[in-house]
C-alpha cells in the first residue's frame, strides 16, 4: 500500500508540532483526551437532534488503556468516529480542526447547542502524540457506517489508511511509545499510577467519564489450613474498571448543590492545606466573558509563601480542561496568596493551550476576580474583626507591598484594607482612626519600627498621648512608602512623630523655645563640637515630655529608610543616610547637669554628651559603635 504525504510542509510543520509547540511531553494524553471529549460531543448533540442515534449521556465513556510489554497506550471513545474522508482531511492535513469546523454549525442559542461544550480549535493537538510516539494508529468507525478504517503513521514520512474491521462507532487512538533514551524516559508514561496522576491533572473535569481497568487484590479462600486450623487465603488480582475523572467540578455545580463544609474540604484536597480557608469566593459570570471561579483566601500562612521558590496564581480551566497550573496574571500583587480555579470557554489560548494570549478577555477577569477578593475581605474586615485581624497577620505585608508595586497605582483601592496597632491589643483602619480624632488634632500620627510596645515607649510619643491622640505603630519599611504615596487620609495630613513637626506647641510655647535655645546655646555648641559628624544638628526639643533626649531626622531619608537601604545588595554606590538630629530636653535635669559640667569641668561634659547621644541611639533602635565605651563613661560618673 501506498503512503500518502501529509498536505503541508509536513517535515517541516509536523516537526514544528511536536519539538516546538509543545513544552511539556506529558500535554499529550491531554490532548488525545480532549479530542475524545470532542467526538462524544458531536456524537450526543446529534443524539439530542435525531431519534436514531440511541444513545443516551450515560452511554458514552472514554477508555484509557496501557500495555507494558508492548509499549502501547490507548485512548478509546464511543463518540461520532471519522470516515475515510474525515481521516483524509483531519489527520492528513495538519492544522485542519474538525472540531472546530464543526462548532461553526452549532446554533448556540438553542438548548441542545448550549450542552455541546467543544475543546479544540487548532486541529494540532492529535500530532501531540508524536511527542512520546514513534507510531500512532488511529482506527476509527463513524456513526452511520459499517466499514471502520485505519490510519496510520510514523511521523513526517506520511501516512497510510487502510479498511479494517471494529466492533461499534468511535475511535480508538494507539501511541506506541518510544524507547527510552539518554534525556528521556518514555518508559514512565507505561505505569499506571502515571497515567492516572495525568489524567487527574490536565482532564479531571471532563465531561465524560473516563475509565481504566485497574488491578486489585482480592483474598479467596484456598480450602486449605494453616497449622493452627484458620483457612489459607491467597491473593488474586481482580480487574476492575474505574472511573479516574471527577467529570463535574465543584465551581460548575450550583450553590445550592454544594455546601460550605464541600467547598472546605475541596480545598484541602486539592491544594493540601490541613487547615480550612478564610474566606471562599464563589464566582459565576456571564456577559463579555464568561467564566467560573472558586477562589479560598489561606486561613493560615502557607508554609512557603515567603520563600523565593512561592509561585503565585490561580489554576486555569478552559471547559473543564487544565491549561495552566498557576496562571499569575489572573492576581494582582497584592492578592497572591489566594488560591483558587478559574474556568472559562472565552479565553484565547495559543496553539499549544499551554498559554494564553494576553487579550482582553484575560484582563476582564483578572479585574473583576481582584475586585472581587477587595470586597470579600472588606466583608470580612467588618463582621469579623478578630479573623480580618488573623489574616492580616498572615497577609498584611504582601497587601502593603502590593499597595506600592507598580509605583502605588494601586494603592488608593487597597488603602481601606490596611491595618495598624495604635495599642499593643487594639488596630485601626486609615477611616476608623481619623473618625476618633479629636477636633483639635491636626495630623495623622505615625511611628516607624519593629515592635508596636517599643515604638508607643518612644520620648517623642509621650507628648502625643498626652494630649489623647493616637499613633499608628507601622512595623514595616514599606510603610513609610505608603503615607508618602497616599500624602493624607479624610483631608488630615501625615506626620512622623520622630522627623515631624506635631503641631501641638502654641506659637507662645514656640516663641519661649526659641528664647532658651539663645540662652544656652554655648551648651548646644559643645554638643555638637563634642560630637562632630555624628549629628548635623543638635537643639533644644519641643517634643520631650520627660525623656532627656531624643534622636530625630530632617529630610526624606528616615533612620528606618537608611536601615533599610542597608540591608539592600551591594551596588557599588554609597546607600543614602538620614540627616541626623539630636534633640535635648532642656528642662530636664540632665541637661542641667550637662551645663554645669560645660562650664566648670569639660572632660566630664563630654563624657555626658557621649552618654545622652548613646541613649537617642538606643532609643531609636540603633547600634553602638562602641558599647565598651559607653559603658566606661557611665561607670566613671559614679
């Protein structure tokens, strides 16, 4: 028999299909499934339209079958089938899609026509198999025929078809697997436990059943005894066919078929989390696109969220059909921790179905996804303060670092999300916080460090609370990014309490500052004399209560910010420092002292310089250049 040529470059194209379409290997029993899918489809739609087919939904099944020893895996369906002609045209010419064809004739409007649910579109998917096949044979009866035909290939070379003999309609795809080699172990996709972890995978939510024949053990009686009189039992392998897919998904199903304890349980199997989801958003839309999402919020911190390895996205289904395994795009930063299965028909896919082609569609349902997670923990955030509190705990810092990636551009619709401690036990939002300020406070207070009890401890933060304002206490760098972006809140403006101007002190209170800090400006000079670089400024505080001193900054950079930039990788460039600033108490008694010794005794007003600067470093949270010394210079006082 003559072989026939494929029409098409068919080196040239088929060697394209299988080398550089496809990343994975393991997408070809997807795509043979998928095909299988789509003749069932033709085949129950006629059936829904013409009497005479006589089969029902529960006729039809996808079989999978492998065998070792001869290297074979088989996809067999009970579905429409192809004539001499339709092998002719949709495995002769590459990039023909019957399916595809065939959709173009369904009246979608119709009822029959909204349960034909088609999944190819390229008609590239079948070469697939050449990926893991050196032969493939497809036989094949076609509904309303009684002659069944063969086609057969091994590659570019071409094809043959042949008439052979098959017992009822449908097609019977069989990939004869490869020999293993030095990169690639073919053998692998010949064990059972392969195949099915495959099928769960990629085709779990087909429609149609998918069946294997699976060996298990069974225990029979041998009639004969042990020696202390119980029966002999031996182990006999019994076949039996299993249904390995789910067929319909949880998200497809109505919120009345599905409990919240189903949706908990769900989560747990599918993404391996012991503990159940804060929240489940339920997703069901229909317009200029439609699609289905079952989204879960992490009731607790997933082990390796924080971790570099942490691959952030949503599963992708298009019709039941898993396209990517972690689609990114479909999250906005802010919201990676989510989890959760999107599934839609509108989405365009490149030819591979490995990818998507970023269109509108993509776009419309990220939006709307990500709008979606903001109300469901704006819901949260209200009528369950305690659990919004616990997943903040976990998620706060990536909803803070998302509110200024991009440069802030979405730091407006997160703003409401965000939390702050204002006591070591109680939180504020941006809303709750400026709704309690009283008439006469002027600014939004705020502190920058590591531990909320530390930085309410701070002698800037004394006067504050003195007068019954509260601090935001923000434990993150990227904190201080967020008020420079967002600027004010409900018209009231931002302020440092470490580098800002309170506003409390009355222009009288300013005007007596002004005239001590003339009187004991030789005191102000030998400081900062006796300190040189170490500060650039040094002057009477307007916001020491009882605290003797205190270590402030001017400028943009913040001590917080030169930490920061510290830690950052080495550029070759000197990291920004914060222009910094001591400020005394100058009705404390230490300050008096440290008159005094000025004019009577220098040796020991520079001991005490030295101590106050090392206590406004201790303060601000920052190291000793030398503790030894510190510690000398107080021991020498007494």
């Amino acid at each position: 028999m003559s072989k026939k040529q494929f029409k098409a470059e068919s080196k040239r194209l088929l060697d394209l299909m299988i080398n550089s379409i496809y990343t994975h290997k393991e997408i070809f029993l997807r795509e043979i499934i998928s095909n299988a899918s789509d003749a069932i489809d033709k085949l129950s739609y006629r059936a829904l339209t013409d009497d005479q087919v006589g089969m029902n939904r529960e006729d039809f099944r996808i079989l999978v079958a492998m065998d070792e020893s001869a290297r074979t895996i088989t996809v067999s369906d009970n579905g429409i089938g192809m004539t001499r002609d339709e092998l002719e045209q949709n495995l002769g010419v590459i990039a023909k899609s019957g399916s595809m064809a065939f959709k173009g004739g369904i009246d979608g409007t119709t009822e029959e026509g909204a349960q034909v649910d088609i999944i190819g579109q390229f008609g590239v998917g079948f070469y697939s198999a050449f990926m893991v096949s050196d032969k493939v044979t497809v036989i094949s009866r076609a509904y309303g025929s009684d002659q069944a035909y063969k086609w057969e290939s091994e590659g570019a070379d071409g094809y043959t078809i042949t008439e052979c003999e098959k017992e009822g309609v449908g097609t019977d795809v069989i990939m004869h697997i490869k020999p293993d080699d030095e990169n690639e172990k073919y053998s692998d996709f010949l064990q059972l436990w392969k195949l099915m972890r495959l099928i769960k995978k990629y085709s779990d939510y087909i429609r149609w059943p998918i069946q294997m024949d699976v060996q298990r053990p069974e225990y029979k009686e041998t009639g004969e005894k042990n020696e202390d009189g119980t029966p002999k039992y031996e182990t006999v392998n019994k076949t039996e066919r299993e249904t390995v897919n789910s067929m319909v998904p949880i998200w497809q199903r109505s919120k009345s078929e599905v409990s919240d304890e189903d949706c908990m349980n769900f989560y747990k199997e599918k993404f391996h989390d012991t503990t159940d989801p804060a929240a489940v958003i339920r997703v069901n839309a229909e317009g200029q696109v439609s699609y289905k999402a079952l989204l879960f919020i992490p009731g607790k911190q997933l082990l390796d969220f924080m971790s570099s390895d942490y691959e952030p996205g949503l599963q992708l289904y298009s019709s039941g059909v898993m396209i990517m395994e972690k689609c990114p795009d479909l999250l906005a930063e802010s919201f990676y921790f989510v989890r959760g299965i999107v599934d839609s028909p509108d989405l365009s896919l490149n030819i591979s179905r490995e990818m998507l082609q970023h269109d509108r569609q993509l776009r419309i349902i990220a939006q709307n996804l990500n709008k979606r997670i903001k109300n469901e923990l704006l819901k949260m955030l209200e009528n369950d303060r305690p659990k919004y509190e616990k997943f903040y705990k976990n998620y706060g810092r990536q909803l803070r670092y998302g509110a200024v990636a991009n440069f802030g551009q979405n730091i407006e619709s997160l703003r409401d999300l965000l939390i702050y401690n204002v006591a070591e036990d109680k939180t504020a939002t941006l809303k709750e916080y400026t709704d309690r300020m009283p008439a006469e406070q002027k600014y939004i207070y705020y502190a920058v460090g590591d531990s909320v009890s530390k930085m309410l401890r701070l002698p800037q933060a004394e006067l504050v609370r003195s007068k019954g304002f509260e601090i935001l206490c923000m434990t993150e760098e990227v904190d201080e990014y967020i008020v420079e972006q967002l600027g004010q809140h409900a018209d009231k403006k931002f302020c440092n309490i470490v580098t800002g101007d309170l506003g409390i002190e009355t222009e009288e209170e300013k005007a007596d500052l002004e005239k001590r800090e003339e009187q004991v400006k030789p005191t102000l000079d030998f400081v900062k004399d006796t300190l040189g670089d170490k500060v650039s400024i040094v002057r009477l505080s307007h916001k020491l209560v009882s605290a003797p001193v205190c270590l402030t900054t001017e400028g943009s950079i913040t001590l917080e910010m030169e930490r920061y930039f510290k830690r950052m990788p080495d550029t070759g460039m000197e990291p920004p420092k914060a222009t910094r600033v001591l400020e005394l108490n100058g009705e404390h008694p230490a300050f008096k002292a440290l008159e005094v010794a000025v004019a009577t005794d220098p040796e020991r007003a520079k001991k005490l310089v030295n101590i106050l600067h090392s206590q406004a470093l201790l303060i601000a949270g920052e190291e000793l250049d030398d503790p030894s010394a510190y510690a000398e210079d107080v021991c020498s006082l007494f």
